[in-house]
C-alpha cells in the first residue's frame, strides 16, 4: 500500500492537526485518516491542494468533500470493527477507503459508472480488500446485502431515505444530509431503536442532492 506518496511527515503532521482543530478526537478516526493518502484520491491539477480542508472537484459534476467534513462524519457513524457497512455516494472513493481501516465490510454504490470505475481502481492499488464496489442506484440501498450496521449517505436527501432506515438493524446508525436546497442542509444522525428511530442534528453541511436512477455517461 502506498501509505506515503506525495504524503510527507510535517504535511501529515499538519493535516492531522486540522482535522483536531475541527473537532475530530475518535482515536480509531483519526488514525484512518492518517492511514489514507487523499491524494490517492483526487486527480488532475487539484492534486496539489489534496491536504487542504476544502472540497475539490472530480469527475461526473461530484465533489470530494473536505477532510473534516468527512472525519466528522465518520466519527457521527461510530463504527465498530465488526461492523458492515453501506456508503451511497461512491464519489473518489476517499470515504470508502476511510470506512475500511474501521469497519469488517464496506459496500459502497454510486450512480456514476465512471466514479465506481477508478475507485475500485484506486482501492485496488492501496492494497483495500474488504470494499465491494456497485454502480446503482443508491437512494434504495442494497436489500440483498442488508440490513447494515451502518450508512453513510454522502448526497442530500429532503429527508432520511426510507429504504435505507429500513436495511439498518436494530441498533444501527445512519448518517445523512438532508435539505430542500443546497443551500440548507443539516448533517443528520438516525439511530434505530426498539419502537422506531431516533434523530439527532448534528452541523450544517453542503452536499450535492441524492438522485434516483443510475447516471448516463
């Protein structure tokens, strides 16, 4: 795995020390982040600004979002080393790669052939093996791997999908933007419990909307 590349010790160092600053103290989190490159994540002439806090664009009109945006995030889900997984919104694929220094099985799904595509390229090259990647429609999950300990929806919804909060087992937590705009969007986690789910804001956050229907290249 090419924990190292363009990912030197004082740049490490500092984009640690961001991440902190932001709020992100989980020990488990943090030491995911270190262990992904994001530059391994993001292509072109953004590559430069890879360790910076701040969302870049990618491929099919999608972002990858800052760094402390997805650790907080991650930290929200509180995964467990047992845990399987479900993402909708492959995008980069950063995330996933986060998700499976944590989790036992990550399945992740994105609409855009072309994003499943170099992701699993991507994880393939940083030695990644426990993430199966699907190209779908996401907003109704994946009913034949669930239920899921945990979801992360990383695309705006209007409100916590449906489908989703029923493939998530007793117990299990989802993590969600949801808002009518991009403009006004609340981080959202849902935690099943024993006669329903319970819901809990969390910050305000800028995502691209979550869209049915795999995408036309």
């Amino acid at each position: 795995m090419s924990d190292t590349r363009g990912y030197d010790a004082e740049r490490k160092m500092q984009f640690l020390f961001q991440l902190r600053q932001k709020g992100i103290t989980d020990k488990r989190v943090l030491e995911a982040m270190e262990k992904v490159d994001r530059g391994a994540y993001v292509r072109g002439h953004f590559a430069t600004r890879a360790y910076e806090d701040m969302p870049l664009p990618i491929a099919s009109g999608q972002t990858i979002s800052q760094p402390s945006v997805v650790g907080l995030m991650t930290q929200a889900l509180e995964v467990q080393p047992r845990d399987t997984v479900l993402e909708v919104g492959t995008g980069s694929g950063y995330q996933a790669a986060i998700l499976s220094h944590l989790a036992r099985r990550i399945y992740t799904v994105d609409r855009h052939r072309n994003l499943t595509r170099d992701a699993e390229l991507a994880f393939t090259r940083e030695g990644l093996v426990n993430i199966t990647v699907i190209t779908g429609d996401g907003s109704f999950g994946l009913p034949d791997q669930g239920p899921f300990d945990r979801i992360l929806v990383t695309a705006a919804a209007e409100d916590p999908p449906g489908p989703l909060m029923q493939q998530l087992k007793p117990g299990g937590v989802m993590v969600v933007p949801v808002g009518q705009s991009d403009a006004v969007q609340s981080l959202i986690k849902v935690t099943r419990i024993d006669d329903g789910f319970d819901y809990e804001e969390i910050m305000p956050v800028r995502f691209v909307p979550l869209m049915e229907g795999v995408a036309r290249e």
